[in-house]
C-alpha cells in the first residue's frame, strides 16, 4: 500500500506544521525507524550499555556504608568514570547520526517524491558527522549562555538552534557557520508561528518522556522505602544496582533518544515554512510541474 506523501514545501500554520510533523512520523515510522538503527544502531548499543555500566558501577562510589572502609574499592572510580567517557561520547555519536539520519532521510523523501535512498542517506549521513558536531557545539554554547542570561533569551534561541540543522541540510552551499548565522535571521520571518510550534513538540516531547519515566520513578520510591516512610540507607546504596533499575534506565534512555525525531522533524517542517515564506521555492517547483503535466 502507497503511503500518503506530505509536502514539505509550502507555508504552514501553526495546526499544519504538527500536522505534517506527526503525519511524517506516522506513516514514515516503519521505514525511517529501520533506517535510524541500522545507521546509528551501534552508537546507541554503546551508549545503553556504557550507561548500564555506570549505573552498576556508580553505586560503590556513592556506597554511604563503605566511607572509610579499608575494603573501599577505588577502583570502581576509574571504571565509573571510563564508563561516564564512553556514555558521552556515545551520546553525543548518537544523537547526531539519528539527526543526521531523519534529516537526510527527509531531504531524499522530499527529493524523490516519497521514495527514500538508503545508501545516499548513510552515506550523507557518515560525511555531515563532522559539521553536525561542530553545529551542535555552537547550539549548546548558544543555549548555554542564554540560559545564562535569564529565560527569555532561552525561549528566543531555541528556535534559531531548532531550525540550525535542517539549513546545513537543505542548503548544502551553507557551512556550520552560514547555518548558524542564517538560523538567526531566518526564524524572524515568522518567529511566533515556528516559535509556538516548537514549544508544543517540545511539551509534547517532554510529557511523553515524563510517562515512560515514571515506571522507574515508582519502583525507586518503593525500593527505597520513601512510600512507606521508612527509608533504608542499605535500599540506597545499593539502588544503582539493582537489575531492574539499570534495565528501566536503558529502556527510558533508548525511548528519549528516538522520541528525539519528533523534534528533528519538527524543526525541519518549521524551516520549510520559513524558508518557503521568503523564497517560495516549492510554490514555482509545483506551477512547473503543473506547466509539464498540461504538455
């Protein structure tokens, strides 16, 4: 069965750019989630795994009953903090090849007319590493010194930062710093459409990650004790540990990291909206298109 394709390029409202986002999502999911684990897959078994391992491994280190204790195994703090090195970079190779990934997959889609390359999407994908990473340190010292400064420069930069990989990707003259600065002049063709927008995937975001949190929320305040008022210091040194902890973490950690592509599309359906609004592109591609189909 042909799935429904979705244009990208036009202008959209506020409804139509979630519409397309979740509709993309929809019927793409199948196609791009195989997509995202074959290319990225190794990154994010590396990344659950380093964090089982820290998690196991960090309980000695915060073990209460063990300060002081000649048997104190310092070891396990080298081991902690190998494991935190190999989480984060496996994290961040993460988050940028399932970035990369939807990204490359969008633009062949929409190149295409529905249909997807995945060798041209890999391959794409591997070659933007580089920038993508240079891209996303800009991002988090932007974000960062926003954060900085109060709330409202938070809530202006996000969107600019929303929009910074779909110009790298859909503008393949850009380098990471046209991309950057472009970001900045682009969202004030219409910031407050992409801006609300954006802050509704994000909420939506959020409260999907609040709801498969609360599975290991509930299983620490019963290990612990903090339901029934009688909290064990034994509970909590050993918590980290416990196999059923360490398993709901990697569960959440692996559902976060894919819940990621809500905001990548996002992002991606807002610059098509922006970019549309001042160039009209997609517009005269379809009045071509229209001009062929009548010869």
């Amino acid at each position: 069965m042909n799935r429904k394709y979705i244009e990208f390029r036009k202008q959209s409202d506020f409804s139509g750019i979630l519409t397309d986002t979740f509709g993309f999502i929809r019927n793409e999911f199948k196609t791009l989630m195989k997509m995202v684990l074959n290319i990225a897959g190794p990154a994010i078994l590396v990344y659950l795994l380093s964090l089982a391992v820290y998690n196991y491994v960090a309980g000695d280190i915060f073990n209460i009953t063990s300060v002081g204790d000649p048997s104190f195994n310092s070891g396990s703090i080298v081991i902690a903090l190998l494991a935190f090195f190999v989480y984060a970079v496996a994290g961040i190779a993460t988050y940028i090849l399932i970035g990369g990934t939807v990204l490359y997959y969008l633009k062949s889609y929409i190149e295409n007319k529905g249909v997807t390359d995945y060798a041209e999407i890999k391959q794409n994908t591997y070659r933007a590493i580089g920038s993508f990473f240079g891209l996303g340190i800009l991002k988090g010292i932007t974000l960062f010194f926003a954060t900085m400064l109060c709330v409202l420069p938070v809530f202006y930069a996000m969107v600019p930062m929303a929009v910074v990989f779909s110009l790298y990707v859909f503008e393949p003259k850009n380098t990471t710093i046209d991309a950057y600065s472009k970001s900045f002049s682009l969202v004030n063709v219409d910031f407050w459409t992409a801006w609300g927008s954006y802050i509704v995937l994000f909420i939506i975001y959020y409260i999907i990650i609040v709801v498969f949190a609360l599975p290991s929320s509930m299983y620490a305040m019963i290990s612990t004790g903090i339901f029934s008022g009688e909290v064990d210091p034994a509970n909590i040194d050993t918590f980290s540990r416990d196999p059923i902890v360490i398993i709901l973490s990697v569960i959440q950690a692996f559902v976060q990291v894919l819940l990621n592509i809500i905001l990548v599309v996002g992002g991606a359906a807002i610059y098509f909206h922006l970019h549309e609004k001042t160039n009209f592109t997609g517009t005269f591609e379809r009045i071509s298109e229209i001009g062929k189909i009548e010869e």
